[in-house]
C-alpha cells in the first residue's frame, strides 16, 4: 500500500508541473477518489497439498460485505479519455483468520484490490454522460496480523454515470490473483462507488 501510494504521489507531481491543473475541463490533470459499498469481496483456494505424503485437495472460500475505496490520479488528453494511476480496493472483516493475540477471535482486517493503470473513456460532454473504464495491474491481498500476500496479476472493469461536473457514480469490478507458501489465492471486489474528481 505504502508503494502504491507513493508512485502514485510521485506521479501527481510529475504531471502537475507539466499541464495546467484544475481548470475545470477533463483535459489536463486529474485527481479523485470515491467511497462506497463493496456487496461482493471474495478469496478462495483451491489447491492441491501434500498431507502426510498424501496428495489432498482444500477448497477455501469466503464472501464477504465490506466498504469500497479508489484513489485516482490521472492526466486527460482530451475530454473524453483519461489514463490514471489506480487504487480500486476494498476493506472488510474476516471470518476465516484468528487473532493471533486472541486466537478464539476471528475478526482480521482484509484489504484487497487492484493497483495500476486505468483507462478512462467518457461518452459525452463534461456532466452527464456515461463512462467506462478497464484497467491493468497488480492485486494486493493484505491480512491486519499476518504477512502480506505476494501479489499476483490484477484487472478492473467498470462503467457508470458521471451525473454532475466533477462528480460520478460507477460499478467496478476487479479480479486478481495472490500467492502465499506456494498457495494460489483468486479475487474478485466488486463495489458501487460515488467518486469527485477535480480537474
């Protein structure tokens, strides 16, 4: 996460100082973020394991309601079409991982989600119109107590209505996967955000 955010950081200044900001077109640099339900954050295993020299198979899942999250940082070539670097994740308790400082406790903080770069496309003018976006990069599956995941490959899918200047709501779905000790995890978040960006 700490990365994440700082490439992100990273990448605002680099465009800030090359495009007037904030002038109120899509054109230029853009930032934002949205807040909003997640009714879908799942994991789940389905691995084959060596037991005892014996091959088992475990199948693991859980689906959980938690509260959707993006951050954007983008630059608009035109009014229509922006490129942006993207934090699209969701947060949520679990039911599945013990607190190891309460092991009959089992309430772990899950963060999960993709990060990388989001191609947004507007099909009309500024305010009201209807937008679709799809992205590319890593998922990040991060544990409150326990080590983080290796991340694996992740990809974002979206659309909705940008229903006033600078403001909008949209359906996402991002999928991924993560490993841990040899174990492959698969992902899927999908959330309703209302998101604000300010260009």
């Amino acid at each position: 996460m700490k990365h994440a955010i700082s490439l992100l950081v990273i990448f605002a200044v680099v465009v800030s100082t090359t495009v007037f900001a904030f002038d109120g077109k899509r054109q230029g640099f853009i930032i934002g973020g949205g807040l909003g339900i997640a009714p879908s954050a799942t994991w789940k295993v389905d691995d084959d394991i060596i037991i005892n020299g014996e091959q088992s198979n475990i199948s693991i899942k859980e689906d959980k309601v938690g509260i959707g999250i993006n951050i954007v940082i983008g630059y608009g070539w035109d009014e229509k079409n922006i490129i942006a670097l993207e934090i699209n994740s969701t947060s949520y308790e679990s039911d599945f991982f013990p607190d190891p400082h309460a092991p009959n406790s089992f309430n772990q903080s899950i963060f999960q989600g993709t990060y990388g770069f989001s191609w947004y496309h507007y099909y009309g003018n500024v305010g009201r119109c209807f937008f679709s976006t799809v992205g590319l990069g890593i998922f990040v599956f991060d544990i409150e107590d326990y080590s983080t995941n290796d991340v694996g490959a992740g990809v974002l899918l979206g659309g909705g209505y940008e229903f006033t200047r600078h403001v909008q709501i949209g359906l996402y779905l991002g999928m991924g996967k993560t490993s841990s000790h040899d174990t492959d995890f698969t992902h899927s978040n999908l959330s309703v955000l209302i998101s604000a960006f300010a260009f």
